[in-house]
C-alpha cells in the first residue's frame, strides 16, 4: 500500500517530491492512556504568530480489534519520515477513547504518531496498525500556532506539498530566500504543516486556492516538537 504522487508548489515552476500515501486505518475494542510525558516550551519566535499551543507526549494503548475492524484515526504520511493525524473517525474506539481522556491525552487532528508497538520506522508503524490486534501507540501533540503572511506586492514564497486534493494538510517543502514567508513570517520553517488557510480545515485544494488568492493569508500551522 505505498505510493508515490507529483504535486506543484504555491509558487514558481513545478517541482516533485515522493510522498507516502494517505493511508486510513482504525478501533474497535478498549483503550487505556497513559499520562503526557511533558509538554515542549513554547516558544513564539516571529511577531506574526498570535497563539501557540504546547506539545506533548502520551501513549495509548488499543485491543480487542476484531477482523476486518479497524483502528479508527485516519492517518496521512509525510514523505515516508513522519505519520500524523488527519481525522478520529466517528463511532470508533479511537473516538470513544477521546470522549473518556483527559483533554491534554485526546487524539486530535495533527497529532503525530512517534512509534507502534515500539517500530519508528513509518512502514513498520503503518504495517503494525494495520496487521496486529492490539496496539500501543506513541503520540505526539505538535505545537500549533497562527501567521498572518502579507504578500505586499510579493510572491508566498513557499512551496507546499499536499498527498491528494482532498488530503487533510500543506507540508512545507521549501521556502524561498524572497519571498513573503521568509520576511513576514520568519517563524514558518520547512518541513512545518499547514492545517488551515484563513479558517479553511482539512482540504489541501481550498488551502492553496486560499493561499494564491488572498493578499494576506493567514496560516494555521502545525510542528512537531
């Protein structure tokens, strides 16, 4: 179930990269969590971010997943080096765990998944939720925060990467020495997603439609810490 996908950047000639697939697996059965490891500092950087939210670490652990049930949290792959959320899917184990977890330990849009059953490797992990019928997962809330980028005449200057039109993010794959981001928004760094374009959520078209469009484009970012 791996693949690849070509997709342009916000500004300039088309460029290509590898991407993993989006890949959707998910739970039935229970769920226990254990408590955050720690919570990153926050740190804000550039005067165009106006909130950040802290990250931290959990685990949590599923079983009793029955044949052909899945696990319940739609994931998408970041060039075959990182997994994260894209989406809790209703009725689910995974659902039914945030419904009973503390807010700090819910599974949330963004979230990256850190390792299953002990793998770090984004194969092992996708083959481990995929093929077991238990798991014990390492997550990691990323720090988010908010820019607002003013073009002023300029281009972006930042090229995003998106698995499929309708995939759930932006992945920073580039930015330009000059370019709006890199003068308005210094706190934008490669390898950053973008979860939102001026409250647009979870459709990677509309975001860069929003992007291209808007003088002024306000950027919802995710960063794993």
């Amino acid at each position: 179930m791996f693949g690849c996908c070509v997709t342009p950047s916000v500004d300039g000639p088309d460029t290509a990269s590898v991407i993993a697939p989006t890949d959707a697996t998910n739970v039935q059965g229970s769920a226990e969590h254990v408590p955050a490891l720690g919570a990153a500092p926050r740190t804000h950087g550039a005067a165009v971010v106006k909130s950040a939210e802290p990250a931290g670490e959990f685990e949590v652990t599923f079983s009793g997943k029955a044949l052909g049930q899945t696990w319940g949290l739609k994931l998408e792959t970041i060039w075959k080096v990182a997994i994260f959320v894209a989406s809790v899917s209703p009725e689910s184990l995974a659902e039914r765990y945030n419904q009973e977890a503390p807010e700090a330990l819910r599974i949330r849009s963004g979230d990256y998944i850190v390792a299953a059953n002990g793998a770090v490797d984004t194969g092992e992990m996708l083959r481990a939720m995929q093929e077991q019928a238990s798991l014990r997962l390492a997550i990691r809330h990323p720090r988010i925060f908010t820019a607002k980028v003013p073009k002023r005449g300029r281009p972006l200057g930042l090229t995003a990467k998106h698995n499929s039109d309708d995939g759930f993010a932006l992945f920073v794959a580039g930015i330009a020495e000059e370019g709006a981001v890199k003068t308005e928004a210094a706190d934008i760094d490669v390898g950053d997603i973008i979860i939102a374009v001026n409250g647009h959520i979870g459709n990677a078209k509309t975001m860069l439609e929003e992007i291209k469009h808007s003088e002024e484009p306000e950027l919802t970012i995710a960063r794993r810490c």
